[in-house]
C-alpha cells in the first residue's frame, strides 16, 4: 500500500511536566497502521530518545490515560 498522508492521525497529546521540563506525549498512527507512542520535548522539533526513571514513569501513566482513546483493531 502506498503512503497516504491523508490517513495520518493524531489520537490524543497530554503534557507531562517533570522537574521542571516539558515533555509531550502524542499517540498517532501513521498511514492508517497501528498506534505509536511519540515523545518530545516542548518547542523542540526531534524526538526524545532517552528517558530517565522518573520521566519515564511519568510519560507511562499519560500512555495509559491515551490508550482508551486508541482504536481496537
């Protein structure tokens, strides 16, 4: 299947603040595929790749308030 930009989606962001720092987790499925967890940092334009304990934690419990939001295959 080619890509269709039209079949992009963003399920749902939260905010999640920790020790000050601003990170948003959004759930979005891209080309109409499974659901993908994205983290960055505020006003930032890449992605975080690593996470401490505490934020990870953090960035977890926001997941599990956006997953009743994701579509059941």
């Amino acid at each position: 299947m080619a890509y269709d930009p039209q079949l992009d989606k963003e399920i749902g962001t939260r905010e999640v603040v920790v020790a000050d720092a601003v990170y948003i987790v959004a759930l979005r499925s891209y080309n109409g595929g499974e659901p993908k967890v994205v983290i960055s940092m505020k006003d930032s334009r890449f992605p975080v790749r690593r996470l401490t304990p505490d934020v990870f934690l953090k960035i977890a419990d926001a997941v599990r308030e956006l997953a009743p939001a994701a579509p059941t295959a």
